[in-house]
C-alpha cells in the first residue's frame, strides 16, 4: 500500500533471475511499509511531534499512489488486487500512529485534567510501556499484511506468466 507503484520484482530482474519468490517479493514490502510504521511510532522520542508531522504525509502519499495506480490500471483493477491486504496495512498504520501519540497524550491528560494524580512527564514515560504493546500490534498487522500482499503478488505473476504462455 505505501508506496504502491514501487516494483518489488525490480532487483530479483536487475540480478539477472527472471523469477521472483514469495521470501523476495514479503522483504520487498516490509522494507517499503515498515519504515512507515517506524516513523509514525518515533512520536514516542519526539514528544508527538514525529508522528503528527508523518501521518499527514503518509496520508497525502497513500492517497496519491492510489490515484495514480487507479489512472494508470482503472480502479477494478486496482480495488480488486488491494482489498485483500490494504485493510491490514491500514489498520497497521493507525495503530503505529496511536502508538506514537499515546505517551502526549497521555502527558496532556495529566496536566490538563484536574484531579490529575501524577505529573505529565511521569504520565509520559508511563505511557511508553503501552505504546510498546500497541507498537507490537502495528508490526504484526504490518507483518500480516505483508505477507497477504506478497501471496498476492506471487498469484498475480503466476497469472500473468500464464497469459503470456
């Protein structure tokens, strides 16, 4: 989903090998979507800052792939390939954004709610223990995703390799 135009068969053919395998075309995703998760979750060391500046953009990315892979391929096209893993990555991408936000927010609750019982900065470096589990959550949603896509990947170029045959 992230970065949907990207070829991750592209090195598999650079090496030479016209045959691309399920462990290449799984590491070819992580390494596009995982560093997403990553960025959405370095919130927990910038104070929140990290996150709130990502998510828009990865948004902004997201939608414009998708806009231009529908031109390019038409939106069945599209829509029927992605619906299988893109709810995963999805859910993986605002669990990494929660998880990033969680220890500011959970700072910002203490300092503004009134019967407050600990300090924001104890609040904050609280909350990280939480955000870890909810980071945990991401990657295996990232994890499943991409293992979804990379299945989907292999089928679609079996099919193709049989088009041509």
């Amino acid at each position: 989903m992230i970065g949907f135009q990207t070829n991750i068969g592209e090195d598999a053919g650079q090496r030479g090998n016209t045959s691309l395998s399920w462990w290449d075309a799984f590491r070819g995703v992580l390494a596009v979507n995982g560093p997403a998760v990553a960025l959405l979750y370095s919130g927990v060391l910038t104070v929140g800052v990290g996150t709130l500046i990502a998510l828009p953009i990865l948004a902004i990315y997201i939608g414009a792939t998708l806009r231009a892979s529908t031109d390019l391929l038409g939106a069945n096209q599209v829509f029927g390939t992605i619906w299988v893993y893109a709810p995963l990555e999805f859910m993986a991408v605002a669990f990494g954004a929660a998880s990033g936000l969680m220890p500011l927010l959970s700072a910002l609750r203490a300092a503004f709610w009134l019967h407050a019982e600990e300090r924001p900065i104890r609040a904050y470096l609280g909350e990280i223990g939480n955000s870890l589990r909810i980071l945990v959550i991401a990657t295996s949603l990232m994890l499943l995703a991409a293992s979804v896509e990379a299945s989907v990947i292999m089928l679609n170029s079996t099919l193709e390799g049989r088009n041509i045959q």
